[in-house]
C-alpha cells in the first residue's frame, strides 16, 4: 500500500460487485460452528459481545439521528454494557431510539448474510466499518474508543487480507455470529426482569415502559419479533444452500 490514497482507493473497490460465493453445505455447516463458537461459550463471548454491544448503541445513536434528536454522547464498557445519550423534547423520538438498540444487531446480522450471499460481502464489512467510525467524534470514555477502534481495525484487516471472493464467507459468518449473539441478548434481558429485577434500571424494555407506560414484556415481544424476522431473512439464502445439497 502507498499510503491513504491507496486506502482509499481500496475502500472504494470495497462498494462494487462480485461474485457469489459458491457455498457447499459442509461449508455452511462449519459456519454456523464457527458463529457459534463466537457468539455462545463465555471466553469468545468476552470479546465478540463487545461488538454486540457496539451495535446496539450505535442502534440507538442512528435511530436517534433519524429522529431529530441531539446525540451527546457514546458510552461502551467492557462489560457489555453501554450507554447512548440523546436529548429531545419529543417522548415519540425518545422511545423510538429507546427501541432500537437490541433488534439492530440481528437486522446486521441478516444483512451481512444476505449481503454475503449475494457477491456484496466487502461491501458490507467496509459499510460497517464506516457506520462505527461515524461514532467515533460521540465517545467518551476510553474504552469506548478501544472498542470501536478495535473493530474498525477488524474491518480494515478483512478488506485489505482477504481476497474479495472470499470476504463474502467471512460476512456470512459474522451475521450468523450477530443473530446468535441477539438471541443471547434477549434472553439475558428477559433473565434481568425475571430474576434480577434489581437491575431494571439497565434495560431498555423497563425504560420504554417508564416512558409509555407500555409493559416491559410488550417491548421484550416485540424486540423479539424483530430478531425472529431477521432470522427469517437470514436463513432465506441459508436454506437454498441446504436445499442444493439434499
């Protein structure tokens, strides 16, 4: 590379079509291990949560955005917990950005499947890459900033080592990877308002209810019939794998 130019001019190549990946179903099948592997045994949990985490703020400080609403600031903590900060005198865009942090990473991670299936996989990784770097200048903690860092620099090595025709692959596991983890974020949700209910103040689900009254298990349902449906969409690509190969 020669420097920002060249970067650049990778990136750009990053947005342009290629070809589809030819997945076997025994590839397939080493997939969904391998998002597995990353989403559900605690020690890779550690470390791939912290993208989960990521993108469920980044949920929130983009439907914020959207809504009119002032972001003030970001906050991710190596716990898996983090904090978007908004300001609005709308209740109606304040529970819409409320709303949006625990579906988004299962509808990326439907989008990063299907995209990957579709010959857009570098497209994909280099769109969220982008998306989390918008996020940057809203930080404000240190670890925030590690975080984010670390999976830009994530997205930048997959562009920029692995070749194009099999980036798609790659996004196709990451996506797996993010459906499972929000299938993991919802049940812990539901384990803090059933059995850690001193822990209510953390969970969007309660806030929502605090704002609209609404209860929280209206909102935890309706969190999970966005992550339902975005495993709809996800397995659409996944089944046709299957079905070639019976």
């Amino acid at each position: 590379m020669n420097g920002t130019a060249d970067l650049w001019q990778v990136l750009l190549a990053s947005f342009t079509h290629t070809e589809p990946p030819l997945v076997t179903l025994t590839e397939l099948v080493l997939a969904l291990l391998v998002a597995t592997a990353l989403s559900v045994p605690r020690r890779s949990w550690k470390y791939f949560g912290l993208l989960t985490t990521a993108t469920h703020e980044l949920g929130h400080a983009f439907a914020a955005v959207t809504s009119g609403q002032r972001l003030s600031g970001i906050h991710l903590r190596l716990d898996h917990s983090g904090s978007t900060i908004t300001y609005s005198r709308s209740r109606l865009a304040t529970v819409w950005s409320c709303f949006w942090g625990y579906p988004v990473p299962a509808v990326a991670g439907a989008a990063f499947v299907v995209c990957g299936f579709s010959g857009w996989g570098p497209a994909a990784i280099a769109a969220g890459g982008l998306a989390l770097a918008t996020t940057l200048v809203f930080l404000r903690n240190l670890a925030g900033f590690l975080i984010t860092l670390a999976v830009i620099g994530g997205a930048l090595a997959v562009i920029l080592a692995v070749p194009r025709e099999f980036t798609g692959h790659v996004a196709v596991i990451l996506g797996l990877a993010l459906l499972v983890g929000a299938v993991r974020d919802l049940v812990k949700l539901a384990n803090v308002h059933l059995r850690r209910r001193s822990q209510l103040a953390t969970s969007d689900a309660y806030l929502l209810y605090r704002a609209t009254h609404v209860p929280s298990g209206v909102w935890i349902v309706l969190f999970s019939a966005i992550v339902a449906g975005s495993w709809v969409v996800a397995l659409q690509p996944v089944t046709a794998v299957l079905s070639a190969g019976a």
